[in-house]
C-alpha cells in the first residue's frame, strides 16, 4: 500500500448487536482524527455483522472488527458467523497473492471469536467479569510489534469482559504462525492463569482482547453507572473504583492507549509495506 492513495477505504464490522455502546463512537472518531491529520481521503462504511447480516465485500484497503456483548462461544454455526469467517478465508487468500494488502484488527469479542476458530486455546467465562483499567505486559514479541511501539512496559487498557482466552495450544501457535504480543498482569495472589490479552495472527491481522480504541469519557459514563459503579466495588472494592476514576485523567494511562495504538496500526496499513511472512487461515 502507499499514502499516495487517492482514497483509502477503511470497513467497520459492527458486531456489538445493536446494543449501546461507547466503542462504534470511539471508532469512528479516532479514524476522522486521523483523517484530518494525515490530510488523507479516507471514507469508513459500517455493517451490522450479527443481526443484519452485513458483510463488507473485499474492495476495502482496512478491516476493523469491533468487541460486543454476549458469548463468544454461542455462535459456533450460525449463519452470520460462516459469512463473517468467509471473508476472513477471503482476505487470507487476497494476502496471499495480491501486491496490495489489506491490514485487519480484531477487537475484543472478534478476537475471541479468533481465537476459537483457530483453536489457539481455552475460551472461556472468567470466574468474575473484568471491567476496569488495568496494565497489560508486552511478550518477547510484543517488544518487536510495530503497532505497540509507541507503548510503554507495561501499557494501561480498558477492560470490559465476562469471557477470557487462557491454556494456549502452543503447538497451534507454532502451526499457524501466531504470536503472543501482550499478557494480563501478573496477580501473586491468584491462583489462575494470565489471560492472553493481544495476538498477531498473521502478518496482516492483529487482535486484542481490551480495547484500544476507549477513551476517557466513555471509560468514565461507564464507570458513572450505578451498576457497573457497584460490579466493580463488589470485585475489587470502593478504593480500587475511585483509583479507576481517577486514572482516567493520566495521560500516560488509557489516553496514550487511546492515542496512539490505532492511529500506529493504521500507520502500518497505509504508511508502510507490510513484510510477506507466514500467511494463516483465518
């Protein structure tokens, strides 16, 4: 791909199913900024993946997939999943051969629905919801990811889940050229395993289980809710809750998330040539 495009075109895949939320605003603000910034002719179209059926046909330059509610195991054969991983085959085959490639970014429950479908480990319910902010650790890998590399070790996210991705098939990583980037943080104190919190699938498609595209004032309506202002004093208590507030405010926290981890992935779509590697199925 060049930036001297004359248009770039950028597919949204709505996958929270219809229901209210901070993340399709956060999106479609962080590429407009970006837009404006570089001075690029960018248009973004949106589909509904889950209810309306939706599917972005393979004329876009960038795919980016969002998070969403509900189980990301309960889909397994449903018809919108099928044509969801259709194009995901499709994109594969189009990197595989063609001299312009089109980068994918899965977020959160897409990331889960991934993980699955390749069978790279466990995906299962946590034992509590997570919902918070919280740093996350760069892998070996993770250190040598473009797309992190104007993060800090460790990098603060927001994290809003009932499901996880644990017990990973490292054989499979090895078969499919998958690579951890980033693991929750290290908790002594409790007895199970890190959840994998960021995998680069291919060289084309990077996936996160938090979200990067989550700002402050969507972090802090959540947070304002009577119910998630409770969910998160019953699981981590009353000082912990007005801890998160209070982060939201450092600009070296989610913010600097916020600001800089899209905007680098879609540097590394339109600014720079993406390196064939190990294409997988996906």
């Amino acid at each position: 791909m060049s930036p001297n495009k004359q248009q770039w075109k950028v597919a949204v895949l709505d996958m929270y199913e219809q229901v209210p939320n901070e993340g399709m605003r956060c999106i479609r603000e962080i590429l407009t900024g970006y837009a404006e910034k570089h001075q690029l002719d960018m248009v973004f179209h949106e589909y509904e993946v889950r209810i309306a059926q939706q599917i972005p046909d393979l004329s876009y330059d960038i795919y980016i997939s969002t998070g969403g509610p509900g189980s990301p195991l309960d889909s397994e054969g449903s018809e919108w999943e099928a044509r969801y991983f259709q194009l995901m085959h499709d994109l594969r085959q189009w990197n595989q051969t063609a001299a312009d490639k089109k980068q994918i970014l899965l977020i959160c429950h897409s990331f889960q629905l991934m993980c699955r479908h390749l069978k790279l480990g466990n995906v299962c319910r946590r034992r509590s919801p997570a919902f918070g902010v919280f740093p996350v650790h760069k892998t070996s890998a993770g250190e040598g990811e473009l797309v992190f590399s104007e993060l800090p070790e460790p990098y603060f996210i927001v994290d809003s889940r009932n499901w996880q991705v644990i017990e990973l098939d490292q054989q499979q990583l090895t078969a499919t050229g998958a690579q951890v980037l980033a693991i929750e943080k290290e908790r002594p104190h409790v007895p199970l395993e890190r959840a994998t919190m960021a995998i680069r699938f291919s060289d084309y498609c990077i996936g996160t289980q938090f979200h990067p595209e989550a700002d402050a004032t969507g972090m802090r309506m959540y947070l304002m809710q009577q119910e998630k202002k409770n969910q998160v004093i019953t699981n981590y208590g009353a000082e912990k809750y007005y801890s998160m507030l209070e982060q939201l405010s450092d600009p070296d926290k989610i913010m600097l998330t916020h600001d800089e981890f899209i905007p680098a992935f879609l540097n590394n779509a339109i600014f720079k040539q993406s390196v064939s590697g190990n294409n997988i199925e996906v």
